[in-house]
C-alpha cells in the first residue's frame, strides 16, 4: 500500500491481528480492538485501538506495521490509559482537513 489505510480499510481487520516491528527489538503482534469516527464539519478522522502483551510493552513513535490485507506501513502509536490491566493498550489517530 503506498497512502496510509482509510477507516473503511480498516473496518473489516477489527479484531485481527497486526504485526509491529520495533528497530532492535523485533516483532509482536497487537489485535484492532476498536475504530472510532472523530470527524467533524472541518475534520475527516478516526482512531484505533489495539491491545498487545504485557511482556512487550513499546514507546509511542512510528512503528512498521502489517497486516496481510493492507500491506506494510509506518504509523506513529501511543500507549494509552485504559481500564482493562491484562494487556498494553495503544492508539493510533488519523486526521486531515475535509476537501
């Protein structure tokens, strides 16, 4: 894939399974737990949720990720707060101006 996936790209992946590669670390796999809408009037936008171990816990920054469907590539992650403490939970955020 040469743009980034849209929200409809990633609609039908929700609850699959993503591969992360981390430089110097390796790879681990995090599951699409959740897609929210956040558009607006002036913004086009969407978030992801996904959870991964606890054993292989990563800082937010752009990170390769993969999914056989979509293809490979880089998206910038944060680890995020989230009530459930049996897994690392992360966000993605995807945001441009409306046309």
């Amino acid at each position: 894939m040469t743009s980034l996936p849209t929200k409809n790209d990633f609609i039908p992946l929700l609850h699959e399974t993503f591969e992360v590669k981390i430089q110097s670390v390796g790879s681990f796999y995090i599951e699409l737990l959740k897609i929210d809408d956040r558009s607006n009037e002036f913004w086009e936008g969407f978030s992801l949720l996904f959870s991964g171990p606890l054993n292989h816990v990563f800082a937010q920054g752009n990170h390769k990720i993969k999914h056989d469907q979509i293809g490979e590539f880089d998206l910038f992650i944060v680890p995020v707060e989230y009530l459930k403490k049996d897994s690392m939970y992360y966000q993605a955020v995807f945001s441009s101006l409306k046309k």
